[in-house]
C-alpha cells in the first residue's frame, strides 16, 4: 500500500488527515441515552470500543449493545474494550441482561437493531445460549424490527454459531478484523480460517440469514492481501462487507501504520461488488455496525 500513504507513520503514528477527522456534537442526545443504558446496567461497543461515530449514531437514536458484560476474556492490540481474567474478577453474566436489552430497544422504538459482545471463552457456550436469549427477547418486545448479531467466533464450536442463528436473528456479522498475516499482532487468539469457517457455518445452517464480516485498513496490509481477503469472503459466500480505517483508540494499543486516501475506499467498494458481494460498506469512518440499517436494506434491494 505504499502508494496511498497519506504520511509515513512515525513512531507515534501518522497524523490524522482532515478527511478522517469526525468532531463531537449532538452531546443531549449522548447524555440522554448513556443515562438511559446506565439505568438499566447496559453497555453498547460504541462506548466501549471509543467509536467515532457515537456522537452520530445517538442522536439517530441507534446503538449497538454489547452484551455478556463489559469485560473480555481477550486481547486484541486494537481494541480497547476492557479486559477480565475469570479468576480475578467478577465476571457473572447479568440474568436480568436480555430483558433489559429488549426494554431499552423499545424503548427507543428501533426499527434495527444490532446485539454484539465481549469474548467470553470462560463460559463453556462462550455465552451463545445469553445471545440467544437476547434475540429472541428484543424479538418479543419488537416483533416487526430486524436483528442483526455481531458475534465472536466461539472458539469454532458450530454448535454455539447454531444456537446463536437459530435465535432468529436476520443478519449474521462476525468480522475478520485483518488479513491473516496479520492475525499474531492484531488478534492473536483468532484464527484466520476458523473466522471464515464460522461465516461458511452460518450460511448453510440458516440460509435465509443475510451474512456479513468487517476489517480493518490502515494496519500495514497490502492493497493485494485486501483483495485477496474479499476473494476469501467471497468464497465462503458472505453477502455483505464493511471496510474501515483503523484508529488507535488508546495508547495501549497498536498505533496507526498508515491512513489510507478515500479514493482507495472507493476502488475496494467496486472491486467488491464486481466479484459478487451484494452490499460493500467502505470508507475511512467505516464501522461495522454504521448505518447497519441502511446496509441491510440496501443489500437485500433487488437486483
């Protein structure tokens, strides 16, 4: 990707570009509903993982709750959600959680809603029959919403991908993160081909389910291992993907190597929809649950 460096990273990483830049505003909107998922012991990835477009998102009245708590049992260099060692902390699942996550989205009349979590690989289901729950809670209070999960990879266990599908989600997300050359510094305790396994596992097991995986840019891949990941995507028959830049979202983890111009977005959108996918959702401020309602209508539009 050397040719679309925006500015060789140094050792603090490259300067954020202006076209990368998102100001807060709608802060009301933010104080009101953080007040409202505090009340009921909720936590959303927007928060969590520090996503630029919070700001946006909840003054559009959309959040995307995580569950299963607010600690996980992993350590991915990019993510800055809080980490938890079973042995050390407290880390009981909530029973009054998928209740609550169903209230909460009533409460806000979603018309979509998108249910991800932590990593919990202390659990022996890694928290599947807690998901499902969940769904089919949000399902009762909103019969006439669409679903979308985001879920881990549960260690390769299929059998909790199932539970999790058969809860009744519409949309089936679980995302690749980066390339497999990658995986050792980004997210070391994931497994490249498992990833894809999962994706493939949920198209046979509920065909009718829209799949969907997001990645990451702007880590030290090349334009031909981006490509080379869509191919895979593509192979393993998911129908939507998501392609963001990545930003550092603490100091802790992994710096910025390089922020990639818009105009590779838009060469990577293309590229995608010519080898087949139906929906590709990509530029710089790109996440994988943003504007997670449109990407599913505009997927599931007729040809």
């Amino acid at each position: 990707m050397a040719e679309t460096l925006v500015q060789i990273a140094s050792p603090r990483g490259p300067r954020l570009p202006e076209w990368a830049r998102k100001g807060p505003t709608h802060f009301e909107s933010l104080n009101k509903l953080k007040s409202g998922l505090r009340a009921l012991n909720l936590h959303t990835v927007c928060e969590s993982a520090r996503c630029p477009n919070i700001h946006e998102c909840f003054h559009r009245g959309a959040a995307t709750f995580m569950i299963l708590g607010n600690l996980c049992t992993r350590g991915c260099g990019f993510c800055s959600v809080p980490k938890g060692h079973p042995a050390k902390q407290d880390m009981r699942l909530d029973p009054s959680e998928p209740a609550n996550v169903a209230r909460m989205a009533a409460d806000m009349k979603l018309r979509y809603v998108v249910i991800t979590s932590v990593n919990r690989d202390d659990l022996d289901d890694g928290g599947s029959r807690h998901f499902a729950s969940t769904v089919r809670e949000v399902r009762g209070a909103l019969p006439e919403a669409r679903i979308e999960v985001l879920t881990p990879d549960f260690c390769g266990d299929m059998s909790a991908v199932a539970r999790v599908l058969d809860g009744g989600p519409d949309v089936f997300n679980h995302n690749m993160e980066t390339v497999p050359r990658l995986y050792r510094r980004v997210r070391p305790q994931a497994n490249y081909t498992q990833s894809l396994d999962v994706l493939a596992f949920a198209r046979v097991h509920r065909p009718a389910v829209l799949t969907k995986s997001g990645f990451m840019v702007g880590l030290g891949e090349t334009d031909e291992e981006v490509r080379q990941l869509m191919r895979d995507l593509r192979a393993h028959d998911v129908d939507v993907a998501t392609i963001g830049q990545y930003l550092q979202p603490t100091r802790r983890n992994l710096a910025v190597r390089e922020f990639i111009a818009p105009e590779l977005f838009d060469a990577w959108r293309d590229y995608g929809l010519g080898i087949g996918f139906r929906m590709v959702f990509s530029g710089p401020l790109v996440r994988s649950s943003y504007m997670a309602d449109l990407v599913s209508e505009e997927a599931n539009r007729p040809a």
